[in-house]
C-alpha cells in the first residue's frame, strides 16, 4: 500500500515539475508578442502633414485675408473659393491657405472678358450675337452699285453699248481734293496723357496728375502722388476690378485692378470709390476720387504688383 502511495506521489510530483517549467518554454511567445508592438504602432496612420511650399500661405498674427490676396496677387473670392471658407473673416494663425489655383483651374487671364467699348456708348457686338448686323444685312444697307435695277429693255447694239458706259452717277466728278483745314493746336489740358507698353502687352499711363511725394526707392511698395481731395483717380490700364473696399488696413478706401495673370494695380487713400468687383475697366476710366483715408495727407498711393510682388511703377509709367 506503501508503495502505491509513493507512487502515485512521485508522478503529481513530477506533473508539478513539468507544470513549473512551462513559463520557460513560452518565453520565445512573449519576445515575438512584445516584438509585434512596433509594428503595431508604426500602422496607426499619422496624420497628414499639412501642404506647404509654392502656392500655400501659412497665416500670421495679424493677417486679413484681403492682405494675404493682395501679397498673392489673387482674388480674395478665389482663395475662399479654393480653401472652402465660409467666412472670408474666419483664419487663424498657422492655418496653411491654398494661394495659387489648384492644378487643372487654369490661369487664365481676367481681363480676356475685357472689350472696348467707343467713346459714343455704342455696344459692339460680334457677327452672329443676337442683334448684331450680318453681313447680309449690311450689304443690303449699303447704297452702291449693285447691277441694273430699271426697266427692261429689248437687246440691240445701242442698248449693249449703253449699259457698257462708266456709271457717271455713281461717282463724283474728278475734281482736286479739297484742303484739309489746318488743326489748331490742342489745349494743354486737351493732350492726350503719354502712354507706355510693357512687355506683356499692358499700355499704361499717370493715375493721377500732381507732384511725386514718395518713390518706391525711397522704401515705399510705390509710389506717392500728391493731390487735393475729390481729384480724379483714373485707371492706369485696362483690366478688371478685383478688390474696392476698405479691408485692408493702411490703404484706406482702395482699389485693386487686375491687367494680366502677373501684373495687378493699387490704388489707395481715395476719398470715394467709383467702380465695383467684377467691373471691366479702361484705361484712363475715372474709378476714384483722391481722399487722405487711413493717411495724414491727400494723396494716391498706387503700385504695380507682378505675381503679388510690389515693383517699380517708374518702370512701366511713361515719362511726364
């Protein structure tokens, strides 16, 4: 009885033993439990880097959304439109803002929409707009020779020769032109304003007539015209207004025109703004008046910007 006892005590105490030395045995699960932990944190997925570089603005403090347009040479419209802004208002700093169209948008210039209009106020429309003459239909305006339009007539020799004579009536007799009558010389004030033409195509001329107060060599982004309140502020070029507000703080009432996808104008401290956003602009078009807004003096501060970048009007202006 004895040894059964012993027996069955020495196999419990050897199913102990076998039980005691598994932790030993599942050592190598552990390490490849524990090894798969990196690769468990490396698949959570980080974050997306917010997108920087060419065509991105990363805001600052104090920053307006209309400054950042201006500094991008872009619609402020644009950038709401590219960034899904639902307050042109609502921009923190270190947001990162698309300023450049997206790839696809196109670049198009504004001012392609741009069409001169006569000094009458006579609408220019093109063949085959609703309401615009065919070519059909001018000619049946025109009073010209267009073949025999009388009774009709037996043929016979005298006839054939008849109708074969030079058609007298229909031209003037042959007589000396008469002499133009000599101009008078124009009034000073009459003279058309010199005009100059960049490179890419842009004609250009004064904004505004008074003493130059301010260069861009002299640190400023343009120039400084002085002037009296009320003077008229005129379109230095042709294009589209972009930008005519007051959100821009130290421009004061301003006016930003749009001439081609690289080159936009300012106009800044004007005591009345005469045009609206959108609106197609001439050259030389009255588009405001000369003030002393968010300035202690009257004065035109005006800039040429290329891609956003403030340059040298005397470089474009034509000489006085």
């Amino acid at each position: 009885m004895k040894k059964i006892r012993l027996a069955v005590l020495g196999s419990v105490v050897g199913i102990l033993a076998a039980c005691s030395s598994t932790p030993n045995q599942q050592a190598p699960v552990v390490e490849r439990t524990s090894s798969g932990k990196p690769a468990e944190a490396a698949s959570a997925a980080a974050p997306a880097a917010a997108p920087a570089g060419r065509g991105y603005y990363t805001v600052k403090k104090g920053d307006t959304l209309y400054r950042i347009a201006l500094e991008a040479g872009q619609s402020y419209r644009d950038i709401v439109a590219w960034n899904n802004l639902s307050n042109p208002n609502d921009i923190k700093v270190d947001q990162v803002l698309r300023v450049a169209p997206p790839d696809g948008a196109g670049g198009q210039a504004q001012t392609a929409a741009v069409a001169p209009v006569p000094a009458s106020g006579i609408e220019v429309k093109p063949l085959g707009a609703p309401g615009a003459a065919t070519p059909a239909a001018t000619a049946a305006g025109v009073s010209n020779k267009t073949g025999p339009h009388g009774d009709k007539r037996a043929y016979s020799e005298s006839a054939l020769a008849e109708l074969e004579k030079p058609d007298t009536a229909a031209a003037p007799a042959a007589t000396a032109p008469a002499a133009p009558a000599k101009a008078e010389p124009a009034h000073p004030a009459e003279k058309p304003a010199p005009v100059a033409t960049d490179d890419e195509g842009v004609s250009w001329m004064w904004p505004a007539e008074g003493k130059v107060v301010g260069t861009f060599d002299g640190g400023k982004k343009g120039l400084d015209i002085a002037g009296k309140s009320g003077q008229p502020v005129l379109a230095a070029g042709a294009g589209k207004v972009m930008y005519a507000g007051s959100g821009i703080r130290g421009y004061g009432n301003l006016v930003i025109i749009k001439h081609t996808n690289n080159l936009l104008s300012a106009y800044a401290h004007n005591k009345a703004i005469l045009v609206k956003e959108g609106q197609s602009v001439t050259k030389g078009q009255r588009i405001a008046e000369m003030g002393n807004s968010d300035s202690d003096s009257v004065k035109l501060h005006f800039e040429i910007r290329q891609q956003g970048k403030p340059v040298d009007p005397a470089k474009y202006l034509p000489p006085r």
